[in-house]
C-alpha cells in the first residue's frame, strides 16, 4: 500500500527519485498526470488503466466530464524508473504543479501525489482547519 509523505528534490537534470518503499509496487514504469489541486498524480500502469476505463464511461455530452477526462488523459506521461528509482519530470507537468526544487510525495493508497513544499504546507494547513466539517460529510457517506 502506497502511504507516508517524504521530502525529496528535484534535481538539476529534472529528475525525481521517487521514494524506495513505493519503487516494488509502483513497478518500472508509471503514469503522471495533473491532480486536481495544483500536484501531480502518480499511478501505475494497473490502476491508471482501471481510473482511464472509468473516464471513458462518462457521458461526453457533458462538458466537465470532457474537461476532466481531457486533464486526466491528454496530460498524463508514460515514463521509466532508472535503476535509482529516479523518473525524469516533463516540463508541462512540472510547470502546472508549479514544482521547483523541495517536494513532498505523498502515497494514497493507490496513487502517489507530487506537491510543491511550500504548496503541500498551505493546503495541509487549510484542509487540517476544516476537518471538523470534512469528517462530518464523510460521516453522511458511510465513511
């Protein structure tokens, strides 16, 4: 299971080593794509083929399911981990998340997140605010 949060940084070639615990599950070759906050998301190839089958069951006479299917599959990046567990960041997809040097990779079950330092530490602090209200609607779905 894909979960911790670690500091790491993007090096001069614009590569990220992703961290060794998430290397045996997340294989030699992953899938990015844009996230929905301003990160980026990290799947295997297993569970983007199971999120990308899911998109392609939305109705396309829906303009923000157009959109996000969009988002999701026309700025996603197939890409090889080196033998250091090392993957090379397109710059369309560093420049979205707004990644500069100091990240956070985030594991989230099935999925990993790349945040920005700075960005990661304003969204924890604002999200960890509004917990209260968070549980209570998770609560409402059976969570």
């Amino acid at each position: 299971m894909l979960i911790g949060q670690y500091e790491h940084t993007i090096d001069n070639k614009k590569r990220l080593a992703l961290p060794a615990k998430f290397r045996g599950e997340l294989g030699d070759k992953v899938i990015i794509t844009k996230g929905i906050e301003s990160c980026l998301v990290v799947y295997t190839e297993k569970e983007f083929k199971i999120m990308s089958e899911k998109l392609s069951n939305l109705t396309i006479s829906q303009s923000e399911a157009r959109s996000f299917t969009r988002i999701m599959l026309a700025g996603a990046m197939e890409v090889g981990l080196d033998k250091l567990g090392r993957v090379l960041l397109p710059d369309y997809l560093k420049k979205y998340a707004g990644l500069k040097k100091d990240v956070v990779i985030c594991g989230l079950s099935n999925r990993v997140e790349i945040w920005d330092c700075q960005e990661w530490l304003s969204y924890t602090k604002k999200a960890e605010k509004g917990v209260d209200k968070i549980v209570s609607k998770l609560g409402s779905l059976g969570i």
